[in-house]
C-alpha cells in the first residue's frame, strides 16, 4: 500500500506545531502496519464524505483519508472542524 498526500493535508499538516506531527507520524506508521489497528479508531464517515474514512491521531485530531484501490489517499488533518 502507498499512502498519497492530497494538498490539503500538506498545508494543515504544516500548520501543525512539532508535538502533533510526532503523533501523526507515529500513527501514519501504525496504520501503514495495520490500517484497522484498535488504536487508531478507524471509522467511515457518512454525509458529503460518505466515500472517506477517519483515524484519530490524539483525543483532538484526526486524518481523513480515502481507499484508492490498494492505495490510500490522505485528505485532511486536524480537528473535528475538517469534517464541515
């Protein structure tokens, strides 16, 4: 599985200050491991963004991401606000 990094994702990931990155990066390798690891949470999303999925990165933050054939896709990060 290659995991692909949608523009979006970039620029909210580079907002992030270096406490945060650190967890995402660590959570980015469990679900590289293990996409549906217990830990990270892993849900489908309804509504506009029926076609995504999420996995918590701490109790705040989240990554939304799509499944692209054997790949995934990185959409978003950051708080419940990147599901508006």
């Amino acid at each position: 599985m290659k995991v692909y990094y949608h523009s979006q994702f970039l620029k909210s990931y580079k907002l992030l200050d270096k406490k945060i990155k650190r967890k995402a990066e660590a959570k980015e390798k469990i679900f590289r491991d293990n996409p549906f690891h217990n830990s990270l949470k892993i849900h489908k999303l309804g509504g506009k963004l029926k076609n995504q999925w999420s996995f918590s990165v701490d109790n705040k933050r989240r990554i939304i991401f799509e499944f692209d054939g054997k790949d995934v896709i990185f959409i978003d990060i950051g708080t419940h606000a990147i599901y508006k």
